[in-house]
C-alpha cells in the first residue's frame, strides 16, 4: 500500500486534512492534536497514513509523524476501540500525555478523556501501560496534570514555542476570558479551541 503522503495542504478542519499531491486531492481523518503539529494551509506537509478499508467504508487516516501513527495503532488494539474512538481519543490529548498518564498509572484521568468510559480505561490501562514509545527524536511535554489547559500547552510547546512563555500566556488568556459570561458557558472542548486560536495569534 502507501506510507505515507507528501503534498500541499488545501484545509485544515476538526479531525480532517485536505492535501493536494499530483493533481490529487485527498481527504484525510486526522485527530486535532496532530494537525496542530502541521503548517497552515499552502504549506507542503508530510503525512504518514493508514487505510481503514471494509465491506461498508474506505477511510484513509493521517497522522504528523509515524510515532503518532503507532500510538494510533496500539490504541486500535484495545478491546472495544475503533479508528473513530481512536482518532477522537488523539484529538483529546496528545500522545505524551497519555503515555504520562498510563505510565503514572492514573485511571481516574484516563476516565476524563473524552471517549473514554470506565470500563475502556481500564481495558486501556491493561493493555497498554508501559507499552507506549515515543522516539527521543519526537518532543514529549511533561506538564501538570492538574492543568485543565495542559493538552492546549502541550501542543503549542511541540509547535517550537518556549514553555514558560506558553504557559504564562495562557494564564493571561484564561484570567482575561474567565470574565466573560460566554467564555464560562462554553464546554471544555471549546474553551480550549479558542484559547489555543488566541495564544496561535498572540504569540507569533
């Protein structure tokens, strides 16, 4: 089959990538934590792929690098997760957290993740914990688990940027926006979304 996909990126949406090589347009699944590891659109990227292919649908899936595929596909092996919960459970935390959290053992923020129940946290935590690799050529993130913006940290620290800038800036971005009403009435999922779209601006 193919590894992988090098073109231009033509869009950039949530869990979807767009990129256009020799006259080709591809629909990609990718989880958000690795699309924010990409360029923005008009950029050439390299994506390493996966094809999910059955009776009732073809999707191909991409991911930033081929560790990222890995994590993808060891998460494909625990009962109970498909392509899709996989790619929601990426597009939740970025791989070096959830490594930090099997590795510390953690269940009860195993539990937290979105897609991720009781039952599958443990079947997670059993097959995976201590089994999890990233090359030591791909930037890991240690950060506080209590952070509640720490995935939105995590990622913008891959992207190149210095981590006490990163998290100074989004304890200013959250001071300010916790003021507003609307701010406060968004899920969590959002509030992320938008303050790493502010920190994105405000720090290049």
């Amino acid at each position: 089959m193919f590894n992988s996909i090098t073109g231009t990126i033509t869009g950039k949406f949530p869990k979807q990538l767009f990129i256009e090589n020799s006259g080709i347009e591809w629909d990609i699944c990718m989880p958000d934590s690795n699309l924010d590891m990409l360029g923005p659109v008009g950029t050439e990227a390299k994506v390493y792929t996966w094809l999910q292919h059955t009776d009732m649908l073809m999707a191909l899936y991409g991911f930033a690098s081929n560790e990222e595929r890995s994590v993808f596909l060891d998460l494909l092996k625990v009962d109970g997760i498909g392509a899709k919960g996989a790619l929601k459970i990426m597009s939740s935390v970025s791989s070096g957290r959830l490594m930090e959290v099997l590795e510390k053992g953690d269940i009860e923020m195993l539990e937290k993740i979105p897609g991720v129940g009781k039952k599958t946290a443990g079947k997670m935590m059993l097959a995976l914990k201590g089994k999890l690799t990233i090359s030591e050529n791909t930037k890991v993130v240690r950060v506080a688990v209590s952070s509640p913006y720490s995935d939105v940290i995590t990622s913008l620290v891959s992207m190149g940027y210095d981590k006490k800038v990163v998290e100074q800036k989004i304890s200013d971005l959250v001071t300010v926006l916790s003021s507003d009403s609307g701010f406060e009435g968004k899920s969590q999922k959002e509030k992320e979304d938008l303050i790493f779209r502010r920190a994105i601006v405000e720090l290049a």
